[in-house]
C-alpha cells in the first residue's frame, strides 16, 4: 500500500485537507490510501470542526507521500522548531506537495530554494518574504516537488498524486467520479490541463 500523509495541524482549512485526502482515497482499491495527519490526536479547524487524527506526526518518516495543508495558524507551525523537526521531509525518496499556507512549511525546511511556489492571496507576502518566488497560478510541481494555490486547487494536488503513484489513467478515473454531472469530462480535462501547464515531465 502506497501511503500517504495529509499533514493537518490544529486551525487548518477543511477544503484543503479534505478534498485531496478525499480524492486520493478513491484508489484505496488500486493500493493508495490517505490519512489525515496530526500532531496531536485532535485537531481543530478554522472554523471550529474537530477531527481525530487517523495518523501522527511520526507516521511522516515512512510516508511515501506527504502533503502539507494550510490553515489560520501556519505561521505558528513554522515558528516552532520542535514542530518542524516532527517533519523530516526527504524528497530524494518521498512525493511532497503543500495546499496554500503549507508553502511556508516547505520554505521553512529548505524545499523551496530553488523552486517558485503556488500559495493562496494572503500567504502571499509570507511565502516571498521567505525568499521564494510565488506564481500567478493554481499548481506547479518540479520533479518529486508541488505547491498548490487556492483551496480547490487541492483537486490539482490530490490528481497529481494519483498520477505520480499510479498513473494518469488512475487520476483520470478519480476526478471523473468527483466532478459534478454533467461535467465530467470537461472538469478531467480541464484538471489534466492544469497538471500539464504545472507539471511538463510527471503528467500526461
């Protein structure tokens, strides 16, 4: 089983870590599951929904993917240098992709020195005050890399990990079942079409 981190700390977006958590377990049967991961056995949103953490921090480490989401408090995250310690990310063997906020994680652990970053409107300043270079776009990924911007572009990053791990076909099948009726085909075209533009050497 492929396993992967959706890494969600106490003030997160729902959107965020939901949709793509959401998303990539519509493969469990094909050998790719997400869980929701946190650093304390709850956690609550910005808008006061708790969870339960189906995995902890220390399940990091041997995640094969890991995806940082955003949330109210993510400049709290990064200013806590035990917190960010708990995130041994290593993108030599492990697919990392952020939602938003989560771009200053990245940039915080040294993801990002050469690579531009997606994030939302108001993590903006934080992300280039960081030091790195923010596009105008939903979602850009170089090599095992992928920042998303926006909360629904967390559809982007949740079929980018599909296609990373099982392939476009499996992406495509995901989306497909997701998308609103009616509108199938134009929303997995339209998806792809972004992970294209995003992605030229992963995503077909």
């Amino acid at each position: 089983m492929t396993q992967v981190a959706v890494v969600t700390f106490d003030g997160f977006n729902e959107l965020d870590s939901f949709i793509a958590a959401a998303i990539i377990n519509r493969c469990r049967k094909d050998g790719l599951a997400a869980y929701i991961t946190t650093p304390t056995p709850t956690v609550t949103s910005m808008n006061g929904v708790e969870v339960t953490g189906q995995r902890p921090l220390d399940f990091v480490p041997e995640a094969d993917v890991v995806l940082i989401g955003s949330g109210i408090k993510t400049r709290d995250v990064v200013a806590d240098d035990t917190l960010l310690a708990a995130l041994p990310l290593d993108p030599a063997r492990q697919i990392i992709g952020s939602q938003c906020s989560g771009a200053l994680v990245l940039a915080r652990l040294g993801l990002l020195t050469d690579l531009p970053a997606c994030t939302d409107a108001t993590s903006r300043p934080w992300v280039e005050a960081a030091g790195v270079e923010v596009l105008d776009a939903p979602f850009h990924a170089r090599g095992n890399i992928a920042t998303a911007g926006g909360c629904m572009a967390s559809t982007y990053l949740g079929a980018w990990t599909i296609a990373r791990t099982l392939g476009a076909a499996a992406a495509r099948s995901a989306i497909d079942y997701v998308a609103p009726v009616g509108e199938k085909q134009s929303t997995v075209d339209h998806v792809f079409s972004v992970l294209r533009t995003g992605d030229r050497v992963s995503v077909t």
